[in-house]
C-alpha cells in the first residue's frame, strides 16, 4: 500500500509504504488502540485516496508515538504476535491435505505423477506426488502468520504521519 504525504514538512511525510499484509496489521493497531480517528478512514484497504486531512493524521501519529514510548505498542505487538504464531496450520484446499494436487491444473502440470528428490521424499514419505501450494505437505500457514507487525513498522508510520500534512492511500 502506498500513502502519501497531502503536504508533507518533511523528506519523512512525503510517503509511506508497506506491503498489503503488513499494512493491514498495522492499521488494525491503529484501529484497535485509536478507533475514533481510524474509522474516520472508511477504506484502509481500497487503494482509493481515502486517508486523514491533517489535524487527524497529526494527532494520530502523536498517539502512536505516546503508545510507543509508555510500551503499549510494544505490549500489543508481542500479544498479537504470539497469539498469531500459535494458530495452528489449516489444511491444504488445494489439494484436500492430501500433498497431492490433482484437481485439473495439478493434471495438466503431471504434479499426481511428479517424482520427488530425496529429501522431500523422506520428510513426505512418499515418492510422487506435488502440490505447489503446500509443497507438498497438505498442510498451510494460517492466513494471519503473514501479516506480521512491528513496533517499528509503528514508529516509521507516526513520523510519517506527524510529518505528512495528511494522507490519502493509494
């Protein structure tokens, strides 16, 4: 996701960047501990210029930088984190937890057929057989490993924000 700075004061306001997964974390922190401000944007997601003016974005990042020296966000982001490295793995729904892609695509790809090295033969014990999605394994991430947050991802979006004259994402 790419926010930019309306009229930024500084090099640190004219623009902020993090990856989809990333940026969904981080502004569900800022949902979570600053909700009167946050839900003033009403598409974090959209890519569609919704954003802050320069009053809020301001005041939310002096929040974020509050939570940051008293701890809060460093308490928060070991929560979280620890609650979502817990999740367990959920099954394939490629190929049904089998390991084994065999739906018209994994055909087409001979992935039913698809011989195995010797390493991934014995962690798989099997010989054949691929899904490209699970590596083989039948087994997945949960979907909320990969959106990961850091106490610094929080202190480089406050600077941002202090210094952004407001923002709009895109």
């Amino acid at each position: 996701m790419h926010i930019y700075g309306c009229e930024p004061d500084s090099p640190a306001g004219e623009k902020f960047y993090r990856n989809v997964w990333a940026w969904h974390s981080l502004w569900t922190y800022c949902e979570d501990r600053h909700e009167d401000l946050a839900h003033r944007v009403h598409r974090p997601y959209a890519s569609d210029g919704d954003g802050l003016d320069e009053n809020e974005a301001t005041d939310l990042g002096w929040r974020l930088f509050f939570d940051l020296v008293h701890g809060i966000a460093e308490e928060y982001v070991d929560s979280r984190n620890a609650i979502v490295y817990a999740l367990p793995n959920n099954e394939c729904h490629i190929c049904g937890g089998s390991g084994v892609r065999s739906d018209q695509v994994g055909e087409d790809l001979s992935m039913p057929w698809r011989a195995l090295d010797v390493d991934q033969a014995i962690k798989l014990g099997r010989a054949r057989g691929w899904c490209n999605y699970c590596r083989g394994e039948g087994r997945v991430l949960e979907f909320e490993r990969s959106h990961r947050l850091s106490t610094v991802d929080i202190a480089e979006f406050a600077d941002f924000l202090v210094h952004s004259g407001g923002f709009e994402i895109y």
